[in-house]
C-alpha cells in the first residue's frame, strides 16, 4: 500500500454502556477514496470524531499522517479538512464570508486565501449565491457551501461525513463528482455513507460497519468475491409444481430459490452460465416465464450473507 494517511488499531470507544466502536481496525492509503460504509448507528461517526481527536477512547490507538493524534496536534489538524455530519456554518455570515472565515482559519496569506477562495466557490458552483446568507440556500446548497468551508484552505486529508443525505439528485451528483475531482488534484479522502451506491460509484476502497465493527473491507470486487452468491436471477413464472422448484433447486451452482408475487429469485455461487442452464431447465420442463434479468452481488448482499440483516431495511 502507499503512504498510510490514517491508521486505526483495536479502537473501543464506549458510550457508558454501549459499545459504538468495538475494536475497530483500518488503514487508509494516500491517494484513496475511503469509503466506510454501514447503516445508521454502525459507529461512523464516532470514528471519525475519534479520528480528529475531537472524541476520547477507551482503547486503541489512531495514527494520521504517521503520528500518534492529540487534540493539540495542529501541524497534522491543519492537513485535513472535515466536513461534519451537521452541516456547521455562521448564520450571520454570508457563504462568501463563510468561506472566507474558515479558509482564514489556515491560510495568512492574503492573495493565497483570495484565490483558494474564488476556487472553492467556482468549486461547489456557488457563484450565484456568494451575498446568501445561509438560511436562504436549499438543502443541497447548503451543503455545498458546509463541503466549501471544509475544503477551501487544500487540506492532504479531507473527511466527509454523510455528505450526501437529504439532498437533491443534483446536488448529491455534484458533490459526489466533486469529491473524485478532489481525489484527482491529489487529496486522499474518508467518504462515510449509508447509500451502498455511492460508495461503489467513488470509493476505492470500503470498509463495512456494523455495531461498532469492520465486518469486511477491499475493494467492491474483493468485498464482493468474499460471499458466495455470484449471480441473483430473477424468473417471471407462477404456479410451478413442488418438484420443479426443487429441480430447479437442483440445478448445478444454485444454492437458493425463493418464490414471491410471481418471480422467482434464483441466487447462484459462481457459475457463468447459470441463466442458460435455468432457462433450459423451463424449456425441457415446458414451464411458460415472462421476463428473466439477472443481477451481480451488490454491497448489500455482502452485508446480508455476513450479518444476517438487509443494509437498506437496518438503514431506517
Ligand atoms: P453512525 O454515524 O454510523 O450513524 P454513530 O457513530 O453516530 O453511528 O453512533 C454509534 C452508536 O453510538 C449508536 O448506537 C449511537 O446511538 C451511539 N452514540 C453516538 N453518539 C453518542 C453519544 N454522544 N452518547 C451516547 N451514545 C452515542
Ligand atoms: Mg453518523
């Protein structure tokens, strides 16, 4: 791996008696897009305010840029860039002013913050909303103006927590394109997330969490590889006997077969022709079917196969 940018060894932190992170392990590379993926209350959060050394643990140790964090670790706090769960801007202050101030909380130079400022603002495409004050922006907007202020002074490491929920489709496509233009200028970044589709559309890397723990982590192909269904077939057909669903159980590769409303889900380990050998088994059986897709495993049939539960159903 390249440069380690965060390392996190058997971290516990405990809320009184709840367990939030429960010997959590992790490394990022410079030059990812980490995606720490899980459904609410996983412990995503918790890690990354422990990572900022905003939150004390119990046990573990978090390193970021190779040293051990502190609270006062300035020289390292000023490399990284957060952009927080709730959005954190001035009221009183306009987006321009707002971006503005927190840039200036890093950058002295006058002309430098001029410019990292115009930047971040032709960046998030606020240019039409620099005298708003933040009460008069929409929900994407606003976001966009929080993933401004935390990225505007051109931090190494840039933390972006749950940037995406509640937003317009729009918004959320220019902030998840934003996010890869980052990571293209050269800043390594940690994308947290419980929408599965969007940490596989950027992220280059993913670690799964549930219950305070990284169940699975690589990249969606090695998070995909680890479980064993390869291919989810679904088949329109109603009214089939007993015994041909069990032949169709049967059939080499097939290890599942549930009915409902008239599909049927046909979930497969491996195997590359597994379509062409159901489809034959209808047609030697003369079992009439409408229409026949077939899926690849998604995220969140690794988190189902590992935990037992539905990423979306445990999202809320
Ligand atoms: P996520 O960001 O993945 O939704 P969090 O890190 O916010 O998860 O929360 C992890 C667990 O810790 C949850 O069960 C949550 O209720 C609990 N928790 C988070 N913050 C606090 C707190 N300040 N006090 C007590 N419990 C907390
Ligand atoms: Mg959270």
């Amino acid at each position: 791996m390249a440069e380690k940018v965060v390392e996190i060894e058997n971290l516990v932190k405990r809320y009184k008696e709840l367990v939030a992170l429960d010997h959590l392990n992790l490394t990022v590379g410079q030059g990812e897009v980490f995606g720490l993926l899980g459904p609410n209350g996983s412990g995503k959060t918790t890690a990354i305010n422990c990572i900022l050394a905003l939150l004390h643990f119990d046990k573990g140790s978090v390193k970021v840029f190779g040293k051990e964090m502190q609270p006062n670790l300035y020289e390292v706090k000023k490399q990284i860039g957060v952009v927080l769960q709730n959005v954190a801007v001035f009221e009183e202050l306009t987006v321009q002013e707002n971006i503005e101030y927190f840039c200036g909380l890093y950058i002295q130079d006058k002309g430098v913050r001029k410019q990292y400022v115009e930047e971040a603002v032709a960046f998030s495409g606020l240019e039409d909303f620099r005298k708003f004050y933040p009460k008069k922006l929409s929900g994407g907007l606003l976001r966009r103006l929080n993933i401004a202020c935390g990225i505007a002074h051109k931090p190494k490491l840039i933390i972006l927590d749950e940037p995406t929920v509640a937003v317009d489709p729009q918004s959320r496509n220019r902030i998840l394109e934003g996010i890869q233009e980052l990571n293209r200028q050269g800043a390594t970044i940690i994308y947290t997330s419980h929408y599965m589709e969007e940490v596989e559309q950027i992220c280059s890397r993913i670690a799964i969490l549930d219950k305070g723990r990284c169940i699975a982590a690589g990249t969606k192909e090695e998070l995909k590889s680890m479980i064993k269904m390869g291919e989810k077939i679904h088949v329109e057909a109603a009214g089939l006997q007993p015994s041909q669903l069990e032949g169709i159980r049967g059939l080499r590769h097939v290890y599942q077969v549930e009915e409902q409303d008239g599909m049927l889900e046909i979930r497969c380990s491996g195997g590359k022709h597994n379509l062409v050998h159901i489809l034959d088994y209808f047609a030697r059986q003369e079992i009439p079917f409408g229409r026949v897709y077939s899926e690849l495993p998604t995220l969140n049939d690794v988190f189902l196969e590992i935990t037992g539960k539905e990423l979306r159903d445990s999202v809320g």
